[in-house]
C-alpha cells in the first residue's frame, strides 16, 4: 500500500496516482513528483499567505517601500535549483514545497506567522515581555514560541558545547552569546 501525500489515504501498490486527489503517489525514499495540479494548489496555498500578511501588517495595500516578510520566504517560480547555484533570497523555493509533507508545511506557516506578527508588533510599538525575534530563536534551534525557561536551556546547552574552556570553538560561543543577549535584554 502507498499512502497519498496530500490526502493521506492509501492506494494499492500497481496505483500511480491517488484516485481521491489526483496526487501521484511515491515510495518513501524517492523524491516525489508532483503533478501540476498540485504545484498550483501550492502556490494558490502561499500566495494567501502572503494576502494574510498584507491584511495583518498594512490593513490595505502596502506602499512600494514596504518589503513582506513572504518575499524572504518564499520563491514561486519555477525555474529550477541547481546544486552549483547560489541560492536566492528565498528560504523555500517552489521544489521545496512541493517535496514536503503536511506537518512540514504547517511548521514553515507557523514560522512565518511567528515572523509577521513579531514584525508587526515591533512597527505598531506592541511590546511583550514574552515577544522574541524569531530570527534569533531559529539560530538557537528553537521555534517561533519558545519562552524564557527553553531559552536558557539551549543557551546551557550550546555554551557547554561552544565553551572554550571544553575545546569548543570561541567565535561560535561569541557569537551565542550576542544572540543570548540579544534575546534576553542581558550585558
């Protein structure tokens, strides 16, 4: 039995395509190709993302100086990504969304919400003492809603690791340490 990506119903093995939704369906280990229905519900899915993030931010349309937390996010076009290429402004390009399952995608729409509502806060002056930059978190490995007492752990965690004193590497453990700071509001 293969289990369909989309609708996470399962098919018999001699089955190419999902008879529910059209998807087509693929063994675990190999890189799943996506018809081109589905690369359009896709993009129809983000590019409301990116409608959610204009009515939340601007209330109407944004003037041409204001930049969208979507354009760092997210690349629709479909021109291919080459391993030697550089890669774009983008965090997800379309191949990469396309590759993902449900839970992957949920996670990514949970950090860009988490990106937009800190953005939004900080240009409205909302300040929290629970308000963190999602941008620092995700350089400790941590998500867009972690509080104070998850902060401190992984900050004990990753200067035990990146201490000098245990042959770990100094500019990392500096580095950390702006960021802890950062967070935090500490000298």
């Amino acid at each position: 039995m293969k289990k369909c990506p989309r609708c996470l119903k399962y098919e018999d093995e001699s089955i190419r395509f999902c008879k529910h939704c059209g998807t087509e369906l693929f063994f675990e280990n190999r890189f799943p190709k996506r018809s081109g229905r589905v690369i359009n519900d896709i993009k129809r899915r983000v590019r409301k993302l990116k409608k959610a993030e204009r009515t939340i931010r601007f209330k109407e349309k944004p003037n041409a100086k204001e930049t969208l937390i979507w354009d760092s996010f997210f690349d629709l076009s479909n021109a291919p990504v080459l391993p030697d290429t550089p890669a774009g402004k983008a965090k997800y390009t379309l191949a990469e969304l396309s590759s993902m399952n449900r839970e992957e995608y949920k996670d990514i729409v949970a950090e860009f919400f988490a990106n937009v509502y800190y953005l939004y806060y900080m240009e409205n002056g909302i300040l929290s003492a629970n308000l963190y930059s999602p941008s620092l978190l995700s350089q400790l490995d941590l998500p867009p809603d972690a509080e104070e007492n998850d902060i401190k752990k992984r900050f004990r965690e990753l200067a035990k690791k990146y201490h000098p004193d245990t042959d770990g590497d100094p500019a990392k453990f500096i580095e950390l340490m702006k960021v802890y700071e950062e967070l935090t509001g500490t000298e």
